[in-house]
C-alpha cells in the first residue's frame, strides 16, 4: 500500500515514509502508530484503542504517556520544514488522528 498526501509518501510494503523527498527514519512502534492513522484519515483513535492495536496490551498511565512520547516524536520527525502541515492531530486528553 502507497499513500501520496502532498509531499509525504508512506510506503506500507517497504516501511518507510518521506517527506518533500526526504527518508524519514521512525522506529517500529512510531511507524506502526503512523501506519494506523495514515489508513485511516480522518478517524480519531482514543490512547485506548491505539494501546490496543498497536501495543497489544492493556492500557495504564504509563502505557497512555508511551503513546503521547511515540507521537510526539513522529511528529517531530515529519515536519521538516515549518510550512509542512501537521499531518498528525490531537484531540487532547482522547487521542490522535491523521489529517490536513
């Protein structure tokens, strides 16, 4: 699966993600998280159910605040450049979801 949102490509079969051509280098679990989103824009997934999907645990303070570092790293690392979008939203205190 390919995905082409202006200047970032996601790359599902490959696992890797660009942005204005640029290798984006993201650990497993940031990946996973992007991955999920980027599928599924517009759909706001809770800490819950992303501590589900992708960490396949149950969820706790701890693994709620994991969530919010992954996420906060991703986001850091595809906004390149300050005109970037942020292509990750927050809806605080619920979870995140990918849209522009």
């Amino acid at each position: 699966m390919e995905i082409r949102e202006g200047e970032l490509y996601f790359c599902l079969e490959h696992c890797f993600v660009t942005v204005r051509g640029q290798m984006i280098w993201l650990t497993v679990k940031e990946f996973e998280n992007f991955s999920l989103l980027i599928q599924n824009p517009k759909r706001l997934f809770t800490y819950e159910v992303l501590i589900d999907l992708v960490w396949k645990e149950d969820c706790s303070y701890s693994s709620c605040k994991a969530v919010n570092n992954h996420i906060s790293n991703l986001r850091r690392k595809i906004k390149v450049a300050p005109d970037v979008p942020d292509y990750v939203k927050s809806d605080y205190g619920v979870g995140y979801k990918f849209e522009i």
